[in-house]
C-alpha cells in the first residue's frame, strides 16, 4: 500500500509540477501579448497615408492644350499660351478638361457671351429652373429685376422680382464651372458670368468684373 501511495504521490507531484509549467507559459505569454496589444494600440486604425503639405504645381515649361478665343491652337507652355491670348500668365485658367488633359484658357473663353436678351427672346422658366428655391429674401437687399439664365442657346426667365444677390445665387450656388468655360445670366440689364472659382458681372455685355468669390462647394454667398 505505501508503494501504491507512493507512486501515486509522485503521479500527482508530476502532474502538478506540469499544470504549474503551462500556467507560467500562459502568464508569459498573456503578459507579452499584452505587451505587443499596447504597443498596436498606438497606432491608427486602417491604411494611413501620407499626404504633402502643398499640392503638386505647374511645370511652366510643360505643354499644355492652349485656347484662343474658344479655338484650339497646339500643345503650349504656359507663358506662350499667355502671349497668344495677349495676357499675363496669370490671367490664364488652367485645370482638367474631361478627357483629363491640361488645358488652358482665358476665363471663359471657350463659352462665347450670348446676345443680350429681349422680351421676345426671353422665354418662362424651364421645368427644371422652375424647381428651383429663390434665396432668403431676409439677407437681401436693394433693387430687385428680372433674373434669367442663359441654357439651351436660350434665355430663362426665373422670376421677375430678385435682388442681384438673389439672382446670383439662384444661378450659381453650388454650381461648378472648369476652365476656359462658363455660364451666363442676365439681372435686369446687367450680364452675370460664372468662371472657376467666382461670379463676374457685366454693365456692357463684355467687359467683366467680380461680383463675388465661391466658397467651399461653389456655394456662393450673398452679395450684400
């Protein structure tokens, strides 16, 4: 009976001395891993990615699509491009066009300024213009007139009773232009022209102005 008791003190001792082995691996294990979990923690979650501080500029000596008077001329650079059109460099719009080529052109170039238009040519509002929330009148002041966009070779009336920063909202907030391109509209006798990044003004039909800068999204805020 001792020998049995014996052995099976020594079975128990061998087995506990195992048990104890794999509770120390385990502490081990859950400490490092607790470790290297902390360490993870610390960083984002997901891809990161590294952005520059400053976007990509223009290569002044590269080619690029140049327009003149809404007319292709050749692959250019920037500074010839701008001697063509007989302005700075500066004066010229450059971007994407949607083939994804760098073009270049005097701000709405490629959209030549409509006639201006008469009661017989201006036409109701179209279904979609129709649809369309005239501005808080609480943030406008001043004279009000006709307010009309220019689409479809036509001229749309809007409505008859706008402030001119009514109008130049109801026509471009939130509406996007690419270079050498443009939009047309008309308050009362003056000429309204969205290019990249503003809405221009007109008293004689062709010499332009800023009327306001668009913000983030192209929303355009009121002109007071």
């Amino acid at each position: 009976m001792a020998g049995m008791n014996q052995k099976r003190w020594i079975g128990i001792s061998v087995g506990a001395a195992v048990a104890i082995a794999i509770a120390v691996f385990l502490a081990l294990g859950l400490s490092k891993g607790h470790k290297d979990d902390k360490k993870m923690n610390d960083q984002p979650p997901g891809l990161t990615f590294t952005v520059a501080d400053t976007p990509a500029t223009l290569d002044s000596k590269k080619p690029l699509r140049c327009y003149v008077n809404g007319a292709y001329v050749g692959d250019l650079t920037l500074a010839d491009c701008a001697k063509k059109n007989g302005v700075a460099a500066q004066a010229l719009d450059v971007g994407l066009d949607d083939n994804g080529n760098v073009v270049a052109a005097p701000t709405g170039s490629l959209t030549p300024v409509p006639g201006a238009p008469t009661s017989a040519t201006a036409n109701p509002a179209a279904p979609g213009d129709a649809a369309e929330v005239v501005p808080d009148t609480q943030a406008a002041q001043g004279p009000t007139a006709a307010c009309l966009r220019y689409s479809g070779n036509e001229w749309n009336r809007l409505s008859d009773s706008l402030t001119l920063g009514q109008c130049a909202r109801l026509l471009y907030d939130g509406r996007c232009v690419s270079p050498g391109s443009a939009q047309y509209g008309r308050w009362g006798e003056k000429t309204l022209r969205l290019v990249p990044h503003r809405v221009e003004v007109s008293d004689d039909n062709a010499t332009f102005r800023t009327l306001v800068d668009q913000g983030q999204g192209c929303a355009v805020p009121m002109v007071k």
